[in-house]
C-alpha cells in the first residue's frame, strides 16, 4: 500500500512515520526548500502522548522537553504583578504532558521517519484525480504520482484541502486574533533561563519564553477588531509601542529572525475530513487553534489512529477512513469548542476582565491555594 502526504509538518511526518510502522511506503511532499525549524514551546499530551509512546518517540521528544521553573505576569511597564511557580506550572499539566519547542516535534519525527520514506521538498501538489482503486496527483515539479490515499497535511491554508473539498473560505473561522511567533538569536540579559514573562494590555498579549539551551521564543497575540485588522507584522512596533519590558528587544529581533509565524488564530471546520481516498490530517482538518493549545498533540494522536485504523483494515482504505473519523471527531470538536471560548477572554480590551480572566492565576501564585492546587492536580494525575 502506497500514501502520498502533502505537508512534512508535525501531522505530516507523524503519519509518514505511523504508516511505515503499518507496512505503508509512503513519498512526503512538502512546498519548503528544506526543513524548517524553531516555531514556539507547545504544551504536549492527551492522546498526542499515548500516539507517539505507540510510535516509540516518546523518550525522544520527552528527553528535549523544557521545564518552566517560573512564569511571570508583568504590567505594560515591566513591573511584576504576580508569578506561577514552576511547581505550579508542573501540577496543572499532569504527569503525561511537558513542554517542548514545535520545532523539536518536527526533529524528533523527522529523525525516527527520515530512513523510512522519500522526502521532495521545494514541492506542492497542483491537482489530484482519484477513482474507486487509486488517486493520482500531479506536482509543481511536473511529475505525477499514484497511491492508494493523499493525505493532505498541509496545514491551516492546506492546497490539498482547496483541491478536493473547495475554498479555504467555505471552511475557515476567523477566531477575531492574530498571532507573530519567532525564535530570537539571543537570550535577552532580562529574562532569566527556563522562565517566561507575560504581558496583557488592551486586548494585546506580550510573552517571551526561555525554552532552555540558551533559545528564546518571542510571541505576539493581539485582537483584530478596528483598526488593527489589517496590521502588518512591519506595524507591530507601533501596536506595542507603548509597552516597556523586552518588547523593544522583541521587536528589534523580529528584523532579524529567520522565520516568523504570522497569521490570523482561525480555526477548520470541515463536516467530512475525507472525500474517496483523500483525507485531511492535522490544522488542514481541524485546526483547533493556539486557544486550544492541542493542536501538535491532535497531530500525533491523529495520525497514530489513522495508522492504526488502515493497519486493521488492510486494503480497504474507505472503512478504515470512516472508522478514523468517528473516533477522533469528538476529541477535534471538544477541543474546537474549548478554543471558542478562551477566545473571548483571550487578551480582553476591558481592564476589570482582565484582572477578572487572571484571578484564578493570581489566586493560584497565592502559599495556600498554590499547595491546593498542586495537590488537587497531583492526586488527579
Ligand atoms: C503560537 C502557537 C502556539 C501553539 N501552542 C500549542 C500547544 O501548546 N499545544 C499544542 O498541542 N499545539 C499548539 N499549537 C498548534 C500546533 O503548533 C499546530 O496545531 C501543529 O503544528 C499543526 O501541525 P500540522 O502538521 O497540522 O500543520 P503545520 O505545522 O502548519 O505544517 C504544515 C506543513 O505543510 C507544509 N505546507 C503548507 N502548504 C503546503 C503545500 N501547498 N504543499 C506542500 N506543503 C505545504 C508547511 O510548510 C508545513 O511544513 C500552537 C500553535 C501556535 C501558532
């Protein structure tokens, strides 16, 4: 059995890898020139943790997880106003999830699949036909390629969604925020290792984030009503500028990033994630946005139960699709329904929301709710 899989993104090679495991040869098409790296720290768990444990990565993405030992809140100026302890972090995460840099998912994966399958970067798909025995895609390069199933893993604005199922629009809501994420080339004096440091004013978030070995991520959330729903990432310093701490820092290490993530918090909704033996994987399907913080964890899980279900199905891809689908939908949309909601308290303009949203954190930084909570979340774990 043969699959074709557009996107080498964490959905993309995570399935590359599941596959090979299930006896598939798989060819990896993906539109960069080479590997991208860096991204942002992502929270990994759920059934991303159980998918990559079946996969025989988990010791590998655990062993470059980073650990938070602090997380401040700071006012516009800089000036602290509270902090989560590290212990605290640890304990609302429960025992089966950790941080680690997007990027680093992407290594790991990468590493453990690279020998397994035929990687064509610099590519993208430019048409797909299919028939009741096999789809055939044509590529950018010219050369055409047949397969028992594509898997279209190419992310929020995926081609291979646009190609068989219709118009990013029919599927994409705007969640009503934007987000400029990048990694900086230096560890500002200011933000101590293994810490982050968090600003919420007038409907604008600020974090930068130590992820260990000296690497820093700078992330930039901010509402998109008004006048700032076509800001430019070259209009960022104008949208921050009244914000002190290391955002001018930040925003002078935005000229010299190498990749920066921009781009509107918008989620997929999409009622059949296939169509014949072409199925969506990943943010091309479901994108459940940063709000849900789940989306990498979906990824993995997702693709380790599409494995699964193909293994268990042989040659009938379409069985093994629908059954796919029925198990992961409700974890998709529960998580899709949880991003709904963060994102209307998600960096709110109202000052007294804001302080309201942040209470239970407050709280929480607090001796005696802080053992509360770390032993309410340890014993649940
Ligand atoms: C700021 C931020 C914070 C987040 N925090 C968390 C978190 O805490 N926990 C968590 O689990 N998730 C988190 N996420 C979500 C997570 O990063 C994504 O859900 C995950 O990376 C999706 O992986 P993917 O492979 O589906 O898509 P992508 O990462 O978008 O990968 C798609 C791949 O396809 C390639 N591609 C695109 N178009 C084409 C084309 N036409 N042809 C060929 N290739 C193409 C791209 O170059 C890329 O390599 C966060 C996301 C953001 C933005």
């Amino acid at each position: 059995m043969r699959a074709i899989i557009i996107g080498a993104g964490i959905a993309g090679l995570a399935a590359a890898l599941r596959l090979h495991q299930a006896g598939w040869e798989t060819l990896l098409v993906e539109r960069a020139p080479a590997r991208r790296g860096g991204g942002y720290g992502v929270t990994f768990g759920g059934i991303g943790y159980d998918g990559a444990e079946r996969m025989g990565v988990l010791a590998e993405l655990k062993r470059r997880a980073f650990v938070t030992r602090e997380l401040v809140y700071r006012k516009p100026s800089g000036e602290r106003r509270f902090a989560l302890s590290g212990e605290t972090i640890a304990a609302t995460m429960g025992k089966k999830a950790f941080n680690i840099l997007r990027g680093d998912i992407e290594a790991v994966l990468y590493e453990a699949v690279a020998e397994h399958t035929t990687i064509r970067f610099g590519t993208t798909i430019t048409a797909v036909e299919q028939d009741a025995d096999a789809v055939r895609v044509t590529l950018s390069d010219g050369g055409t390629e047949q397969a028992d199933l594509l898997i279209g893993a190419d992310g929020l604005h995926s081609a291979t969604r646009a190609l068989v199922f219709g118009p990013e629009e029919d599927y994409r809501l705007d969640l009503g925020h934007r987000v400029a994420v990048y990694m900086l080339k230096e560890r500002p004096e200011g933000l101590p290792e293994g810490t982050t440091g968090s600003i919420s004013s007038g409907g604008r978030t600020f974090a930068m984030m130590s992820v260990g070995d000296g690497r820093t991520a700078a992330f930039f959330g901010y509402r998109t009503d008004g006048a700032r729903a076509r800001a430019s990432l070259e209009e960022l310093g104008e949208l921050y500028g009244d914000m002190g701490w290391l955002v001018p820092q930040a925003l002078e290490g935005l000229k010299t990033a190498e990749s920066v993530y921009f781009d509107s918090i918008s989620q997929m909704v999409v009622d059949r994630w296939s169509k014949g033996r072409v199925v969506l994987l990943g943010d091309a399907a479901w994108c459940v946005t940063l709000f849900a913080g789940y989306g990498s964890s979906l990824a993995v899980g997702g693709a380790d139960r599409l494995g699964a279900a193909l293994e268990r199905h042989g040659g009938d891809v379409l069985a093994a699709l629908a059954e796919w689908e029925a198990e992961l939908r409700p974890e998709a949309e529960k998580k899709q329904q949880l991003g709904r909601r963060v994102k209307g308290v998600y960096a709110p303009r109202n000052p007294l929301l804001l302080e309201l949203t942040q209470l239970p954190l407050r709280l929480s930084s607090w001796g005696p709710v802080r053992r509360l909570v770390e032993r309410k979340f340890q014993l649940a774990g």
